[in-house]
C-alpha cells in the first residue's frame, strides 16, 4: 500500500499526499469529507485553511487509512500560518476564478439549450399540424420514435436552459464576491465583532495569569494557555486592521461613515429607507422614535417607543427643518 503524508499547517490547510490510483484510499477520504483537487495532486478538507487543524478529523482519517492498509505520517503545525491580507487576496482571485468559470458553464448550457430547441422545434414543423398518429399504418412505430425523440429534444432544451440561469445566477454572485465583502455596512458590523472578540481574548489573557497566580495553573500549562491566546490575539488583530483600513479607504474615496459626532438630539437618521427622530446618541448607537405603523418618517411624539440603531444600520442624516420642509413639499 502507498505511503501517505497527512499535513496541516493554517498556510495551505489539511492535505493528504501520496495516494495513487485504485488505492484503496478514495472511498475513505470521500466518506471523512476529503476532497480530490483538480489537478489530482493531493486530497484536502474544504474550508480548513487558514484556521487550527481539527485534530479529531484527522486522527480518525489516520485511523481509517491505517486500518486499510496504509502506512500514514502526520504532520500539525497550527503556527505556520499567513496574513489576513494575503488570505483575503486568495479569496477574491478564487472568487474571480469562479465567475469565469461559472461564465463559461452557462454559456455551455444557453448554447447546448439552444441546439436542443433549435432541433425540437424544426421537428415539430415538419409534422402537419393536428396529425395524429396512424397506429394502424405501417410507419406508426416510426412516428412514434420521431415525436419521443422530438420530446426528449424540448426536455433536454429546458432542463439545460434552466441549468444556465443557475449558472450565469451562480456567476453573478461570485463575480459580486468584493462589492458584498467589502460593503461599509458590512465591514463595519464585522469591525465590531472582532472588537468584542479581541477584548475576549484580553479578558482571557488576565483571567489565565491571575488563574495560575492563584495556583489553578502550573508554569507550564500558563505558558501554553498563553502561547495559544497570544496567536488568536495577533490573528484577530491582523484582521481588524485589514478592515479597519478597507474603512479608511472607502472614506477616502467618499463613502460615509456615520459616527456620534454626526448626529444632536432632534436629528433625523435615515434607517431602512426611512427617516427616524434621534432621541439620544451613544458611543456606538442612536436611541430613536420606533413606531408599530409603516411611517416614513417618525419623530419622538409619534413614536410609540424606542429602539437602538448602530450606526453601521444608518445611511443618513436630516435636521429637523430639513424633514419640516420635505413635509411640506409632501403635503
């Protein structure tokens, strides 16, 4: 049987190598979730670069190989990693890759859907129309092989045309891959939770000291705890920056980012396409009117209470004149 290196590094994810051909091995790695690379290089685990090595996974496919009569090396290096800069750049030439590619596969189904009707429909006109079958001629099994054929045509024409337009839908979702990634809304809800969860890893950073001060923690298992926190903390810390500076440059480029000094009591927010009264502004948060009723515009006497709205939700500002006078320009 082959010899088989089984790797992990965070850089190119969990690889196997070594497999051949009719191995054995095939049917194993499909079952554990393995996926064959295009090139057939090597198998890998979709989606496992870029994050630590999921050791139960791997010890099983180890496992399975091992019992099948292969002989397998491990190897886990969850420190080898690369910057959020460069993963990110890897993810929208892949993106792009796929646009292509999904361009090109619906383009082969809109022609294969057009040869397919195209066909069909030069088979129907050549029958006179209202003629049935004479099944009691002697060209009936004749006609009727045409008209199955005639039928498979049409179905063949739709089913691939249907093929096409989850294609080129496909295509158009991936080729959007940046504008959605990238979109200030987004970005900046994303900011906030690696915010909250980079003060997690500080607050774990603490707990662990004041932990092994008290004695629950030996020197050893503190230096690991800690080893392990301070690389989630400079990973969630590199991504932060990433989008921090995506931020940075939208602006530039003239894209609004609304922040408290924007807005005073009495303001107006535009939210969810329509404009409510600002009743209070917090660091992160405006406090405004909510009203049960679909109303375009909400002001503090008319709502009904109030609701919070983080400013990554806010898409833009009035005073209270500016909304009297587009009142009056309404009544």
């Amino acid at each position: 049987m082959a010899e088989l290196q089984l790797t992990h590094t965070r850089a190119e994810g969990t690889l196997l190598t070594g497999t051949a051909p009719r191995d054995g091995a095939a049917p194993l790695l499909h079952t554990l979730g393995f996926k064959l690379s295009r090139r057939r290089a090597f198998w890998y685990v979709p989606r496992s670069r870029d994050s630590d090595a999921d050791e139960r996974l791997i010890t099983h496919a180890a496992e399975a190989l091992r019992a099948g009569g292969h002989t397998v090396t491990v190897t886990l290096d969850n420190d080898q990693g690369r910057s959020f800069a460069d993963a990110e750049a890897d993810r929208t030439q892949a993106a792009a890759h796929r646009a292509d590619r999904f361009a090109r596969y619906s383009d082969s189904a809109a022609s294969s859907s057009h040869a397919h009707l195209s066909t069909a429909s030069r088979m129907l006109k050549s029958i006179p129309p209202g003629q049935p079958i004479l099944y009691d001629h002697y060209s009936a099994n004749r006609e009727i092989r045409f008209r199955e054929r005639m039928r498979r045509h049409f179905e063949a024409g739709h089913a691939d045309a249907q093929q096409a337009r989850e294609w080129a839908r496909r295509a158009q979702l991936a080729d959007h891959y940046t504008a959605h990634r990238t979109h200030p809304g987004t970005t900046l809800r994303r900011i906030q939770r690696l915010e909250s969860h980079l003060h997690s890893l500080e607050n774990q950073q603490h707990t662990a000291v004041r932990q092994a001060v008290a004695g629950e923690h030996t020197a050893e298992q503190l230096v690991d705890l800690l080893a392990e926190l301070n690389r989630r903390h400079h990973d969630v810390t590199d991504e932060l920056g990433y989008w921090t500076h995506v931020v940075a440059a939208a602006e530039t480029a003239g894209t609004k980012v609304w922040r408290p000094a924007d807005f005073a009591v009495g303001d107006f927010a535009r939210v969810c396409g329509r404009w409510v009264e600002v009743v209070r502004v917090n660091a992160k948060s405006l406090a405004v009117a909510s009203s049960f009723e679909r109303r375009a515009i909400v002001t503090a006497q008319q709502g009904a209470r109030t609701g919070r709205v983080p400013f990554n939700n806010v898409t833009g500002r009035a005073t209270a004149d500016q909304i009297t006078h587009l009142t009056g320009q309404e009544s």
